[in-house]
C-alpha cells in the first residue's frame, strides 16, 4: 500500500498563540500555555497544530510584524520554551507548523531601521521596497509612488520621515498591510538567503511545516504601474501571483525535500481562479494551499456544492489534496455566521455542528481554528479601547476589524480569565461572562456539549480514514441537501429548515437526533453504506 503523507490528509488545529493559553500571568498566551494544554488537543483527536507568530515583534498586526524570525517574543516564551514546545507536541504524538512572514517585516527589524538611516539607493534601502513620491497636483505637493492600497485601510506607501537632516531622501515606502510592515524586496538575492536561512533554523529544530503568510505577494511588477480600477488581488496582477514568486517555493520545497519525516508547506494563497491556484500546486512547489471558499460560502447546500466542486476541480489537476476551513484568525466565527436569518434561536449552534460533519467528511485535510471546539461565537461588542486589531483603527472604527474572534480561550472556572491566565490577571481582550458554561472544563464532561460532539466526530474520522477514497461521488439530493458518498461513507447535510428523508444507509454520528428516517432541518448525518 502506498504510505500516504500525514498531512494530506490531517485534521490540523489553528492556535492564535496570544489567545489559547497564559502560563505567565501576563494575560497573553504564551508557548508554555500551549504545553500545559497540549492534553486537551489530544483528547480532541487533531492530528497537527499550526502556530501563528510567536516571533519578536511589536504586536502591530498581532505578530505578523515581526522584528527577529530567530526568537521567541519574550511576552510568549523562550527559545528553549520552543524547544520543550515541539518535544511534547511528538511526544503526544502530534505535528507541529509554524507561521512564516516573507512578504514584510516590522518597521522595527533591524533591516528596515539600518534603510531608514541609509541613504536612497543604498543596499540597505535595497532590502525593500522604497521609491520616489509622484508630484501632487498642487506645486509642493507630493503624491504616493502609485495608487495602491494597503490592506488594512488608506494608501500602501509611507513617506519616510526626513528628520532634521534630510537623511530620509524624500522616499516612500511599499507596505501591503498597516505601515508597521515595510515589504520585502524579493528582487534583492539578500532577501532569499536571509528566508532560505530563517527556513533551516526553525526545520533544525523539529518544525514538520509552515504556513507561508501572504504567499502571492513576494514579487510586484517592476513598473510599479498604477491599479487603476483593477482588483488588488487580481492574479498576475501588479501585486500579488506573478509568475517570479514559484521560484522561490521551488526552492523552498528543496530545502524542506532535503529534512526527513515529510515537512511540508502550506501557503496562504487568495487567487482569482483554479488555474493561478494550480500553478502553485506542482509537485516541485507547495504541498498544499489554503482554499477558503468554504469559508466564503453562506449557509446553502447549492453554495457549498458549488465551491467543494470548484475547489476540488480546482486542485485536481496537480494531484494535490484539497484544504478546507470554517474559521480563522482572520475571519467572523462561523458560528456567528451561521445564525438564521429570522433570528431562531439555536440554529447557529445546530448548524455549527451539522458543518463539522460535511467539514470532516470531504477529501483532503481540515483546518479547525481554536475554539470553534467550544462553540464560541464572535464577540460583537467589544470596547472600542480593547481592540487592537490595526483595521479598527485604520478605518476609522468603520470596520470593526479582528479582535471578536481572538478573544482568548475560555478554560475553567466561573468567570474572567476562566483559567486562561492565572485568576486574578486580566487578559488582553475581555472575555464575555456568557462563557461560564463554554468553558473546556464545564463542557468535558457534558455528553451534549460541542466539545464532546468535536472529538466523537474527529475519533469517527480517524477511524473511517484508512477506507475513504480521496475522492467524492454527489448522489441524489433533495432540494436544500447535499448528500455525497465516500466509499463505505455517505454523508447527508439538511441545509433547509424542515425535515427530509435520509439517504440509504446505517446511520453512524448525526448531529441531532434523527426522527424515524427523517433528516431534521439544519442537520448532518453519517451514514455506513454497504
Ligand atoms: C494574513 C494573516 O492571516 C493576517 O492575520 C495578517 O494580518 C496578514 N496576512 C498580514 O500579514
């Protein structure tokens, strides 16, 4: 038999390390509050744990800002923390990936402080991308190089600061995201070295991947031409997916070939079509990329069977395993997402747990994002004070930004910090007294608690897995349904509000108790078929 690689088709858990858990009673979580809870994702049954940054950083974009990739920020540990990190994460029989930033650093990196105080046109400018500013129209005035947006809210270009002595040479400076992240100029060799370097030392120390932030933005084209009405994120674009970029992961995947044990890299890729999708699929590039259309689609079994179709034609081609997400640090909890449109009460959670099943029983691997396990909600009301989250403040409070779904875990206990940090500490975004009962403790031990509904779906999965095809076969669905088959699996989901008949077969884990052979409303069922 062919031996299959873990992460083809792993069920792998997002931590957002500043929100899972505190050991050192800062209010932030940290790399030893991982360790301390490691018992929990084991019990939960995910086979890998990818870590968002825990490097050096100023926190200006929650970590992705970062100031030295060869350490731990003190606020989260310690290297020899890291280390302990990753001989218990094998220990428990788990894998770990870790984040990884190329596309910009933080203004704060030592590289970009040395080009701030070289002058323009020096090699440290060279590191990244500064230009000249365009005349404005009044005389004097001065305009960004060109037209592009940040990300996050308002031009992507900042004019270095002249200070007394005009050491800033009346340049402007590229960043995609908040001015805090100065791009990377990947056109500079220095630049690969430096990511080929940063890649074995995080490797050396038993990482089994990364996830690459920002994956289609290395390279910007050369003209620096204006986007003129055209998507920001339009493939071969100015800005992001241009062809120099698979270089780079060619590279990449020859460093990680060259370590044992399948390290593996997964890339954070948003493309406008399969084929720029593909592309970045070869077998001498990335193992896998994020497919976020799951995560875009809206309660609707024609919406979900559209996107699964899509992404699995889309990933095809390469030979390469789908991805597949609800939930991230970057987007609203689903569970808010899903709540019904005429507000019934509860609908948010059934659905919730019916979207695990058609989640855990699609080919190829599935990211689960922290606390999704609970059933925690987005937190809508947040003080404005608290938030962090740099598009709050960009847009002027217009958007709300991040925060509501990195408010930290909740563990233990009757309220704040609920065992996140050690009682008494406030932890660095309030968390809800609603969550007394969501906490890991209070539902442990609650058969009809979301957690136990995750870890007897995620046990059922592992069981099943070494008889599921990697592929999928669509049968006969009523209106509002989607019912598919995967070998010796069916899967049956009732995205509509009333009851339908169930597909043959023996029914396995169904997320609320079926009626006879009906299929309530806002449901999913595992079924065995012969
Ligand atoms: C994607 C990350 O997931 C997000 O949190 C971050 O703000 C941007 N990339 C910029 O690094």
């Amino acid at each position: 038999m062919t031996r299959i690689p873990w992460w083809r088709n792993a069920v792998v858990y997002e931590i957002y390390v500043r929100s899972f858990a505190d050991a050192d009673g800062d209010g932030e979580g940290d790399l030893q509050g991982i360790r301390s809870r490691l018992g929990h994702l084991r019990d939960l049954g995910v086979d890998a744990l990818w870590l968002t940054p825990f490097y050096r950083s100023p926190l200006a974009d929650g970590g992705y800002d970062v100031a030295d990739y060869r350490d731990v920020d003190p606020r989260f540990g310690t290297l020899d923390d890291f280390d302990a990190l990753v001989a218990d994460v094998h220990a428990h029989g788990l894998r770990l990936i870790v984040d990884i930033v190329p596309n910009h650093s933080s203004d704060r990196h030592p590289w970009f402080q040395e080009a701030l105080a070289a002058p323009p046109g020096s090699p440290e400018r060279a590191r990244y991308i500064f230009r000249p500013g365009r005349p404005g129209e009044r005389p004097g005035e001065e305009e960004p190089p060109n037209d592009w947006p940040s990300a996050f809210g308002g031009p992507a270009w900042t004019r270095v600061d002249d200070g007394a002595d005009g050491a800033g040479g009346g340049e402007w400076y590229l960043h995609l995201y908040a001015r805090e992240q100065p791009d990377f100029n990947w056109r500079n060799p220095e630049v690969h070295r430096e990511f080929e370097d940063i890649l074995r030392f995080w490797l050396d120390r038993g990482v089994d991947g990364f996830r690459i932030d920002v994956a289609a933005g290395l390279f910007k084209d050369e003209s620096f031409c204006d986007l003129a009405g055209r998507d920001r994120r339009v493939s071969n674009g100015p800005i992001y997916s241009r062809p120099e970029v698979h270089e780079v992961y060619r590279r990449w995947r020859q460093i990680l070939d060259g370590y044992d044990g399948d390290r593996m890299a997964i890339g954070e890729v948003w493309t406008d079509g399969p084929e720029d999708l593909a592309l970045y699929l070869r077998p001498d590039e990335l193992h896998q990329v994020f497919q976020f259309d799951l995560q875009l689609a809206p309660w609707s079994a024609s919406a979900f069977r559209d996107v699964i179709d899509a992404a699995m034609k889309a990933v095809a081609p390469t030979g390469a395993a789908p991805t597949w997400v609800l939930s991230s640090h970057d987007s609203i909890r689903h569970l808010t997402r899903y709540e019904h449109p005429a507000g019934i009460p509860g609908t948010e959670r059934a659905r919730a747990k019916a979207a695990l099943l058609l989640l855990l029983s699609l080919p190829g691997s599935a990211y689960l994002y922290q606390g999704e396990e609970l059933g925690l909600p987005e937190v809508t009301d947040l003080p404005d004070e608290a938030r962090q989250d740099p598009i709050f403040e960009r847009t002027g409070g217009e958007l709300a930004g991040r925060d509501g779904c990195r408010v930290p875990l909740p563990w233990s206990g009757e309220a704040e910090p609920f065992g996140f940090s050690p009682g008494g500490v406030r932890p660095w975004l309030p968390m809800p007294p609603e969550w007394a009962p969501m906490t890991v403790e209070a539902q442990a031990s609650d058969p009809s608690s979301m957690l136990s509904w995750y870890r007897e779906a995620l046990a059922l999965r592992r069981r099943l897995a070494d008889d599921l095809p990697e592929d999928l076969e669509w049968l006969d669905s009523p209106g509002g349904t989607l019912y598919f088959r995967r070998g010796p699996l069916t899967c049956a989901l009732n995205c509509g509000d009333n009851p339908v008949r169930l597909p043959s077969g023996t029914p396995l884990l169904t997320s609320i108790p079926l009626y006879g052979d009906l299929l309530p409303g806002n449901t999913a069922a595992w079924l065995r078929t012969p």
